[in-house]
C-alpha cells in the first residue's frame, strides 16, 4: 500500500468513493468541481495494481488549526490498515505545516479515538468550521461527532487556541 498526495487523475476514483458513502449518509457529498479543486488536500491510498482503494483530506481552516475529512476507503478494504494509515499520512502533513490542532467531524468515533482524538462538544470548535455544513442534508439535525487531536499539548498554545475571527475589522473602525 502507497499513501501519496492525490493528483489530478485520481479524482472520479475518490468521487466515486466519497460519494458512495454519502450516498447512504455516512458522509458529505463532494461535487466533482470541488474535488478539482482542492486536490491538494487530497491524499489517497494506492494498492500494489495501482488503483485508489482510500482517500482523506486535511483541509487548514486557520494558523494552527486543521480538519481531516473525506476520509474514506473503498468498500470491502476496510480494517486493513488503509485508513489508519491514511491519517498518519495526513498528521504527519499538518505536524510538517506547523499545525497544532486537527478536528474530524464524523460517525466512527472508535476509529478516530485508536488514532489518538478525543471527543469534544461541537460548539467549542470555531465557527468557520461550519460554513460547508449548509451543503449537507442534516444541516438542520446535525448528528456527527466532534473530535481532536492534539499535536501540541493545548496549555502551550496559549492565545493562539481562540475563536477564528470570521470577518477582518474594516479599516474604517477604530479601536
């Protein structure tokens, strides 16, 4: 098994693999458009024939704050070691950008918790953490769980840890 950075021809594969699970509720739906666009903050996992078996996303919302998400792995290669491996990857990306704190919001706690995340109430997390959540079908009954991991121990981050501002004071405001 490979884990690299996706490319542009990997893309219909983890279409097809993201939205087969949002298909059945298990995650949020990515248009196409969108994977184009962001594949840079896509990782996939290769098997030895060379096709895309998983793929996860580490999305940076702020200086020191990151989410993983689309992290999925093709149907019947489960508990194999590919989404583990996945995460890895990816944390070892965020710990390379200077992140400090990475979230997922999903419905396989037990997983995220062997990957060392804790699970915290969703109204600690920043508002800009949110602002997808409008594409999402349970947008109005949201029942996902938060969690974190830390890759620098929370008491040394000190100021850094506070609320994302969501709008710059204009130029115009004084004080």
């Amino acid at each position: 098994m490979q884990f690299r950075k996706a490319v542009m021809a990997d893309i219909p594969a983890v279409h097809e693999i993201i939205n087969g699970y949002a298909a059945q509720g298990l995650m949020l739906r990515r248009p196409l458009m969108m994977l184009y666009e962001s594949v840079r903050d896509f990782t996939v996992a290769v098997d030895d024939g060379g096709q895309v078996v998983g793929v996860g996303g580490l999305h940076i919302m702020w200086q020191d704050l990151a989410e993983i998400r689309s992290l999925a792995v093709k149907p019947g290669l489960t508990q194999r070691g590919v989404g583990r491996g996945l995460v890895e990857f990816l944390l070892d990306e965020a710990r390379s950008l200077g992140l400090k704190r990475i979230f997922a919001l999903t419905y396989q706690p037990g997983f995220f918790a062997k990957c060392g995340f804790h699970v915290v109430q969703k109204e600690t997390l920043p508002q800009k953490v949110w602002k997808e959540c409008v594409y999402c079908d349970k947008f109005h009954n949201c029942d996902e769980i938060a969690m974190i991991r830390w890759l620098v121990p929370p008491e040394e981050l000190g100021e850094e840890a506070h609320e994302i501002p969501l709008v710059a004071k204009p130029n115009w405001v004084k004080g």
